[in-house]
C-alpha cells in the first residue's frame, strides 16, 4: 500500500508524492508562548509527531520543523501583567512546553525556529512582496493586498466576501481593502521591536511561519500541518504571502489539519472551568495516557476529552502492558501489516489501536512461550510508530520510583514466606498492609509482581 493523506486543499485523500523522496519538507504550527500549553495545543502536537514517525519509517529523512513564536501581542500582555520580562516569560513557558511535549512521548523536530531569531527573513519577504506589487507600507504599517493574489480563500474554500462575512477584521483607515492583513506593524517604546525599512516595529503574526518554512525547507516543501482552527486566517495568509514572494504556484503540496478538543462537549473555557494545561493533567494521569487520549478518535475529527475518557484510555494501556508483561522482547520487529495498513491510509490511528489490542489477544491465547514472545515483539515495534508501549511493563505498573521499593520487596518476601508456612492470615494483614500503601499484588505462576493501585 502507498500512504494516503487528506489534503485539506483538495478536500479528498491523495496519494503522497514527496517533492524529494530522500528528504521529506513537514512544518507545523507550534505554540505562542505566554502562559502553560492547554490539552487542546497537545493534540497537533501528538497527531503530527505520528505522522513524523511514519515518514520517518517509510524515508530515508525527515525535516521536521515546529516553530516558536516569542513575539506577540499577547506575550507583550502578559508581561506588562505580571511584570517580567518578555525574555522570562518566553523562557520559561517554552521550556515548560518541551517538558510537557516530552511527558507525551513526542519526538523533538529537527529545527524548533524562534520568531525573534528570524526578523531578517522576515523583513526581506516583505520587502519582496513590496517590490512585487503585493504589499504596501502606510504609516509605519505593511499590509498584504489580499486581491492581488487571486487564490485567495482556496484553502478555506470560501471566496473573499464569505471570509470576511465570518471573520474578525480589523477596521483600520491605513487599509485599502478590510481583507488586507498586516505585515509588519510599529512599536512603542515599551513593545519589542526592531529596526526596519518602515520604521522601528515588529512582524504581523503571519509572516513569522513564512519567513521560517522557507529558510529550513525551502520555497515549497511536502506537508504543513496544525489545527483545523489555523486554516483561515493564519494559513490561508502564510499560503498568499509565500507564493507571492517567492513566485510558486504553491506552497505546501499537501495540508493536513486536526479537528477541534472539546471538553465534555463545550469548547474549553476559563469562565466555564473545564480548561486543562497539560501540567495540570500530569499531575493525575500518565503522560501516555494523556498521548492515548489524544489519538483516541481519527485525527481530522473532533474529539470531546473528559477524566473518564483518560481514565479508560490508562485502562486500554494497562491491558497491553499487561500482555508485554514477563515477555523478553526483540528490539527490533516487523510492523504488523494491519497496524501498517491502517496508519497509510491517512493516518487512522484509532483503527491501528484497535489491531493493537487484537494482536494483545493474540498472544495472550498463545500457547507456546516463544510465539508469545514473537507476537509481542511486533506489539512492541508497532507501538513504537504511535509512541506508545516503549516503558518497561513492570516499571509501567509500578509508575514513579517515589515509593520504597527496597521496603515493597521485603514485605513480598515476608507474604511469600506466612503463605508457604500456611499462614494466610499474615499473609492477608501484609497484602492489605501494602494495598494501603498504594501498591497492589499480582500473584501468577511465574511468581508476584506489583503495581501502583
């Protein structure tokens, strides 16, 4: 089978035809960081790290290249809020997100670009647009002329009226047209900026992914992903910019966008208290159950989180780390062909999953030891595509060494020693003595292991 993705442009599944099969282009939208990364900013993040790890195993390489915007608005709020520095801030929270990514087993892209280490390329792309007719500076502001580019709104397919209709524009007397969007825009004294053809200021949002794609992947690259709430205004913007600087007739060959995060049905809110920072999660649940959660319906769909759905994505995982349980593993095993066939045809994790768990039966009905060993090497290999069932399964129940293992072991023993005396009463005091400790005892015939409660 050939991979598949829906291209948001066409709105139909294409076959991928990288531009250079020995070095596949992907960029995605990463965070503004201003404040901790919500759970809705974690699910592109989780669906296109599958989708790195895919290509990856089907090319010889991938450039993948997530961004950080440290410049904007809302930044500039914030600290003027709490009275840190923007550096601080942008720090701090950036960190933060790379730990956070990390808890949910997603691979570092290859170049993670900050917009304020990129103002040159930005500023020489807007100088090109100028030259070129398709941007004009007015009052220390640089705006796009939306109508020079007569594609606009293919992406959205919407035409330019219906864009505006439902979207919010800023009514300003320096624009020619209410559809034209900013380039570069001026700084006071206490905004950050930077010098510039038109005046000391700072970059309109846009221009930031433009400016970036094209240093690392050049003009035109394979894939440019983020969420569905992207594809208009910022990437319908990114897509008119880049093609008028650079003179394609594309940009991106293929946009690939995650549906919406819901929480128990309403869109996340502060107001109605169901908005979830990723931290705030991990304190409660695994970081892989949090990835599960993520990729537990089809990426291009919505998906409603709630705690009971995290919960029975912790269950599912219990179940296959269960499987791998006591089972010596191959490092390296064969992809199941289901699980393979699912993932190429546009990324249907939730399908994939789903073989994941009849592969888990599998072995568990195996007879013969070195079947199951076989069969759970291939468990393991696959589940590595979707970044899940990597930790040691014993390591996986026990959860964080914060408890005393040494002390754990001892009273094993000790139970282990009243049951052979046939002293079940002791043995039961101890089960329950560890069972308030949070840990809960397994016994099988290969002998006891634990797991956190």
């Amino acid at each position: 089978m050939h991979l598949k993705v829906y291209n948001t442009y066409s709105r139909q599944k294409e076959d991928f035809v990288p531009l250079n099969p020995a070095d596949i282009g992907l960029y995605v939208c990463g965070p503004t960081v201003y404040d901790f990364a919500h759970i809705g900013n974690a699910r592109p993040v989780v669906v296109f790290d599958i989708l790195n790890r895919l290509l990856r195993h089907l090319y010889p390489q991938v450039t993948y290249v997530r961004n950080i915007t440290d410049v904007d608005d809302k930044i500039n709020a914030t600290a003027k809020a709490s009275g840190e520095s923007i550096r601080t801030i942008t720090e701090r929270t950036t960190q933060a997100y790379n730990e956070d990514m990390a808890a949910l087993g997603a691979l570092v892209p290859n170049v993670t670009p900050r917009a304020t280490e990129h103002i040159n390329e930005m500023i020489s792309m807007i100088e090109r647009l100028i030259e070129q007719g398709h941007a004009y500076a007015i009052d220390g502001h640089v705006l796009f002329a939306v109508k020079t580019f007569a594609q606009y709104g293919k992406l959205s397919h919407r035409n330019q009226d219906e864009l505006l209709a439902g979207a919010r524009v800023e009514i300003a007397p320096y624009k020619r047209d209410a559809g034209d969007f900013v380039l570069w825009k001026p700084s006071d004294e206490e905004t950050p900026g930077w010098d510039s053809p038109w005046g000391r200021g700072r970059p309109g949002w846009h221009i930031e992914c433009s400016a970036m794609s094209e240093k690392y992947l050049g003009k035109t690259f394979d894939i440019h992903g983020g969420g569905i709430d992207l594809s208009f205004p910022h990437h319908e913007n990114e897509l008119a910019q880049s093609c008028c600087a650079n003179k394609t007739t594309y940009f991106a060959k293929y946009w690939m966008h995650n549906g919406h995060l819901t929480v128990n049905g309403e869109k996340m809110s502060k107001s109605l208290g169901n908005f979830y920072t990723v931290r705030e999660l991990l304190e409660d649940f695994k970081g892989e159950a949090l990835r599960y959660m993520l990729m537990s319906a089809h990426y291009r769909q919505p998906l409603d989180l709630s705690k009971d759905l995290i919960r029975q994505c912790q269950t599912s995982l219990d179940r296959l780390y269960g499987t791998l349980r006591g089972l010596k593993v191959a490092e390296k095993a064969s992809i199941h062909p289901d699980v393979m066939a699912a993932l190429l045809d546009d990324m249907n994790v939730p399908l994939a999953l789903s073989h994941l768990h009849e592969l888990a039966s599998q072995i568990n009905k195996a007879s013969e030891f070195e079947e199951k060993q076989k069969l759970a090497s291939v468990l393991k290999s696959s589940g590595l595509l979707l970044g899940i069932l990597q930790q040691d399964p014993d390591l996986w129940f026990q959860g964080e060494m914060d408890l005393n293992t040494t002390e754990i072991d001892s009273l094993i023993k000790r139970r282990n020693e009243a049951r052979a005396a046939r002293d079940f009463a002791e043995a039961d005091r101890l089960r329950q003595h560890l069972l308030d400790m949070g840990v809960v005892l397994e016994d099988s015939t290969s002998g006891t292991t634990w797991r956190r409660a």
